[in-house]
C-alpha cells in the first residue's frame, strides 16, 4: 500500500527520480524500503499512541465500540502522519 502510493507520488511529482530509479532498476527494491519503513512508522505510532490515551484490551472487552472508535481515530492520525512524514516527502 504505501510503497504504491509513493510510486504515485513519484510519478506525478519527481519524474526525473522515477525514471531514474526505473531505468537503473532499483524502483522496485526502493519502493519495497519504502513500504517496510512506513508499515514500521505506522506500526510503531499506533501503539504509542494508544498507550498513551489508555487504550487497552480492557477496553475492548467491555467498551467494543468505544474501543473501534478511538482506534480508527488513531489510525487516521498515524496514516497522515507517515503521509506526511514517507510518503510524499
């Protein structure tokens, strides 16, 4: 998903990195880099993030709705924040 993304975004914006990296053949490895670290920043944000609001199975178990709620909240955050942060940059 994200290294798609940022091959989108090479594409429309960096055309000349694109091409370079298709040309030399070190498109797919770079995008796949690209995929691991921001699946990782991803990852590692929504945890810290839900630790942080106090977020825990417990939750889960006695609040179900609440629980999905704040972790979709949670997850659009971190989405932007490796947007920002990998992706489009």
């Amino acid at each position: 998903m994200w290294g798609q993304r940022h091959k989108q975004y090479l594409k429309e914006h960096r055309p000349a990195l694109y091409n370079a990296l298709l040309l030399s053949g070190k498109l797919d490895g770079y995008l796949a880099d690209i995929d691991q670290q921001a699946q990782e920043m991803m990852n590692l944000i929504v945890q810290q993030m839900a630790q942080a609001q106090g977020i825990t199975e417990a939750l889960k178990s006695t609040d179900q709705m609440a629980w999905v709620g704040m972790m979709n909240n949670i997850r659009a955050s971190a989405t932007e924040i490796v947007n920002t942060e990998i992706i489009y940059s």
